[in-house]
C-alpha cells in the first residue's frame, strides 16, 4: 500500500494506509497520531516553544568543503549536544548540528572563514584542472 506524504512548515508527515496512522518527526522524535491535525498541532507545540529560544546566527561546515551560515534556532530538546539549525545557502534546509561543529559568526571569525572557503574554491579549481590534464594523456595501445 502505498503512504500519503505531505509537508507542513518544512515537517514531513506520511500517512500510512497499511496501519492507518500518521507520523513525523520532530525534534528526532518520531510520532504517530490517528489524524493529520494531531501531527499538525504536534509540530506547532514545538515550533511554539522553539519561538522562545532567541535565534543567532553561526558558521557550520556541513560537506567539509567550506563553511557556510547557518542561523541557530533551538537545542536539542533529546539531546543537548545538537542545535537545530536552519541552512542559509540559499534552501533553508533544517538540520541538526553537533555543538562543536558551530562557530561564532563575528569579525575574526568571519576573516579566517573567508580565508578557508577561497582556499576550498582553489582546491576545487585545481582538482577540476588536475582531471582535465589526466583525460589528455594517452593511453598505451
């Protein structure tokens, strides 16, 4: 059988016709509810309480490839080691950040992140022409 899936302020929620429940996942929790407007109501009681918690902004480096912005906007309620996070690359994508892979976002910091993410753009140029130059060589017959 196959599943309902619908989105609601960013949560994913299904609904599975096979047991006849909805669930999503909030906060690493995963809940099942009898109807979509108790998962609803679930993800607003977070985002409520999320509310309260003063956002702040913080670099994070998500690929090892560069470090981007991210803006903080609670801990954890599971685990305190983890903020959640909302991704501004452009897909405001929500995640959940380990602590000490958080930076501060001010000048110094803001200099040397400025710094990596150009050394990480002249790697990439330099793979990109390293793997030009290997598709030039000949190969023996």
């Amino acid at each position: 059988m196959e599943n309902i899936k619908v989105e609601y302020m960013g949560f994913k929620i299904s609904y599975s016709e096979e047991r006849e429940v909805w669930s999503c996942e909030v906060a690493s929790a995963n809940y099942e509810k009898q109807t979509l407007k108790e998962c609803k109501k679930r993800i607003d009681d977070f985002l409520k309480k999320e509310k309260s918690f003063e956002r702040y902004p913080a670099y994070n480096n998500p690929w090892g490839n560069g470090l981007i912005q991210v803006d903080i906007t609670s801990v954890c309620s599971d685990d305190p080691k983890y903020y959640w996070a909302i991704t501004k690359d452009g897909k405001n994508n929500r995640r959940k950040i380990r602590k000490d892979n958080l930076f501060q976002v001010n000048t110094e910091n803001t200099n040397i992140v400025n710094s990596i993410n150009q050394i990480e753009s002249n790697i990439s140029k330099l793979q990109k022409e390293k793997k030009e130059l290997f598709e030039k060589l000949v190969v023996i017959n």
